[in-house]
C-alpha cells in the first residue's frame, strides 16, 4: 500500500514539474521527421533469389531500410542516391542456416580445447563480435546460430539488433540439446571435472519431462531455434559418429514442445537411425546427414523435412581444406562421415529432398562460408538453385521468408552484389563487393577509400 501511494505522488508532481518548467520543456518541440533517402542500386545482372535466370540492367529502389522496386531498367527517382555497382549481379542477402559464431577452430585441436577452458566469457564475447563482422561483410545478413555456451550468441543477436557491434541478423539456439555423454554434452575427460555435472541449463537432459523442461528452459534465456544433437559427432571424443542418442519419446517430446511455443528444430544427425527418430517426430531440418540411406531421405522427402548439408565442415574436418592435428579417434570419424557424404547428399538431391544452406562455420573460418556454394555445385545442384538454398530456401526454413529471401518490393533491405556473372562462375560469391542489410550500406568496394 505504501509503494502504491508513493507512485501515485510521482505521477501527480510529475505534470507539476512539467508547468513550472515551461522554458524548459514546452519551448522544444521535436524536430520534424525527415523523408528516409532513397538508394537505387544498379548493376548489370539480378537474381531475384527464386527464379533460374537473371535480369538484365537490374535495379533495386531501396527507402526507410525496405525494397520499394525491383526490375530492369526502373526510372530513378527524383532526389534519389544511385549506387551503380558496374558488371555485377545483384543477389538478396545470403542466409547460412548452421553457424556457430562463439568460437572458430583452428588446425590444433588439443590448442582448442585447452583455450576454450581458459578463455573467459567477455574474452570469448569480444572474439565472437569479430566473427559476426567478417560473416556480414562476406555478404551473409542473416544466420542462425545453433548452439553457444554462457549466453554468447544470446548477447550477439542483441548488440546486432542494438546497433552497439556489426553482424547478420541472427537466430539462436542458446544451448543444443542433446543426452548424458552425447555429442552435446561435455565428454571424454572422465578423470576431469570442471565445475557441476551439465543439466537442463546446458541443454542436457534424460526422458520426456526432462527434454521437454530443456526445452522450455532454453526459450526462456531467448531461444529462437531449438537444436538438438540426435546422434553423435565427429569433433567430440567419447561417441560413435553415426549412433542414435535420442529415444522416440524424448525427440517427440522435443518437437512438440518446441512447436507448440512456435520455435522451428534443427537435429545434428549424421546417423540414419536418429535421423528417423527426428524425422518420425515432425524435425524442421536435419543438419549434415552424412550416412542418411535411402529410407531416411524418403521420409524427409514425405515430410518435406530439409537437410542442411554442412559440405564445408567435412572439407575442413578431413578433407581438401584440412591440415588438422586431431586425436585418432576424432581423424577417424571425420575420415568416416567425409567418405559417406557425398554419395548422401547426391540420393537428396535426386530425390528432391529440400536443401538449405549451411556451412558449420567455427569448424571452417568465419567470413568464408561461401566456399559451400562451389561444393554443393561440384556435388550436381545447378548455380542457381545452389543460391536458392541461402536465399528464399534458406528463408522459408527458418520461417522469415515474409521478410528476406528474395528481392522484393515490401521486404527488408538485404542485398548483396557480387563481381560478373555469379551463374557463370560460382565462385564470384567468394568475392562479395557491396553488401546492404536493413538498407545499411556496409560494404562498398566501388567507393575507393
């Protein structure tokens, strides 16, 4: 009662305060609202992000951090700012479906772990915000994030949305879900233990009431993805890369929890058999699918269920890209899923399962994760349909196809432009020259510093 009468004095000295203050406050009026500039963007090829072919001569027309046209040769219009970026294509901002901006790893594994356990929240935090810079800037304005520790990519998304640091929008996973001893949770050192046992908090949990509570738990901290690791890994030490690690009641435990409170799901799966589990219970995506066989691609198929391939992770895990120092039990696993995952993704792709884009960037440098559109091309997709997956396939995954995806009038401002004809040569996403997000200029390689 006491804190009740207080609030009602406040509010009644405040218009007090405001009338004997006259000069003070009534003699500011706030300044009237300017017209939001208009951008238009030019360049000699466009891909809308849906169809096979580009425009020729394509325009952007960009007001208030929203796409108001896009065509062939649009009128400019009066007063506007044209930006003509010359013999480029146009293409909407790129969406990578499978990042981890918290960390990076290097060609040292034991280097890793033990820095990991050294390196502190604000250490790694301040790391992480050079990450989202260099995945913006290399033309990624849209990630989602799917597992960090100690709030890392729950901080990220925030100061992006603030405007305090530079990086894509980003949704996130908080924890990763996954069983005691799994691939999620922190295993392989049994003679160490390095403060409590992991739980719900971390994402760790057993049976459908714990599961469904982790859940609810990572939603509360600001999920906005659950991810869920359904089978084991390459990079942890104490499983088996293939096997199931989720039983049918907890995965439909999982799911239905998650969807009821509207959050998409994610499985880590490389294994067939947990990708079942995952697929029976309703999963949005499955990520990496390294050894999915032909019964599990049907189902995925029939749900219409995506697979997020993650060809790059296998490159730097134990392949092309990697000159990596790991123990012998983690080189044999990446050696295993590497051999398998071709053969994997072509069955997809001839069976016309639902392909995203995602790169598992952290296992490859942060900034690079275009080098995913020349493996998905050298695997059989089309160049353009290799875009599809990071722009309106990409989108619709996550549920922001209203917002981004496409270039198209209503939708966020998120363009990128890359140097000649990128269905030509693919690797021109490689060298991303202009990027816009929200209609924010943040790179601009015509304007010569």
């Amino acid at each position: 009662m006491l804190r009740s009468k207080r609030s009602s004095g406040l509010r009644l000295a405040a218009p007090l305060v405001l009338l004997a203050l006259p000069g003070l406050v009534l003699a500011q009026p706030p300044a009237p609202a300017q017209a939001p500039p208009v951008v238009v963007l030019k360049a000699a090829r466009l891909l809308d992000g849906k169809a096979d072919a580009a425009i020729r001569d394509g325009v952007v027309i960009v007001e208030g951090g929203r796409i108001k046209a896009v065509g062939s040769r649009l009128a400019v219009p009066a007063g506007a700012k044209v930006i003509d970026l010359g013999d480029a294509t146009l293409l909407p901002g790129l969406i990578d479906a499978h990042t981890h901006l918290s960390g990076e790893s290097s060609d040292d594994w034991q280097a890793d772990t033990i820095g990991d356990l050294r390196r502190g929240v604000a250490e790694a935090a301040l790391r992480a915000s050079v990450y989202t810079k260099r995945t913006l800037l290399a033309g990624f304005t849209t990630v989602r994030d799917v597992g960090s520790r100690d709030y890392v990519d729950v901080g990220l998304r925030n100061a992006i949305g603030a405007g305090a640091i530079v990086g894509p929008r980003m949704l996130v996973a908080v924890h990763a879900l996954g069983a005691r001893g799994g691939h999620c949770d922190e295993s392989g050192f049994p003679y160490l233990r390095f403060g409590p046992e992991p739980g719900i908090e971390n994402g760790i949990a057993s049976g459908p009431d714990s599961f469904r509570d982790a859940v609810r738990f990572q939603v509360k901290y600001g999920a906005d993805v659950i991810k869920i690791c359904a089978t084991g890994g390459v990079l942890s030490l104490a499983d088996e890369v293939d096997t199931a690690q989720i039983t049918q009641e907890e995965m439909n435990a999982i799911v239905d929890e998650a969807h009821r409170l509207h959050k998409k799901t994610a499985a880590h799966a490389h294994g067939a058999q947990g990708a079942k589990v995952a697929i029976r219970a309703g999963i949005d995506s499955i990520e990496h699918g390294s050894f999915l066989d032909e019964e599990a691609l049907s189902m995925m198929k029939e749900h219409g269920t995506y697979l997020v391939p993650t060809l790059m992770a296998g490159e730097y895990a134990g392949g092309r890209k990697s000159h990596r120092r790991y123990p012998p039990e983690i080189a044999a696993k990446a050696a295993a899923a590497l051999a398998a995952r071709s053969a994997s993704f072509r069955m997809a792709l001839k069976m016309g399962v639902k392909i995203a884009f995602g790169t598992d960037s952290a296992v490859s440098p942060h900034g690079r994760n275009a080098e995913e559109f020349a493996l998905l091309v050298e695997l059989g997709m089309t160049p353009a349909a290799a875009l599809r997956t990071a722009t309106s396939v990409g989108a619709a995954l996550l549920g922001i196809d209203k917002r981004t995806g496409t270039l198209e009038a209503g939708k966020d401002a998120d363009v990128v432009a890359v140097p000649g004809d990128v269905l030509a040569d693919i690797r021109a996403t490689e060298k991303v020259s202009f990027v816009m997000r929200g209609g924010k200029i943040y790179r601009n390689d015509t304007v010569k510093p």
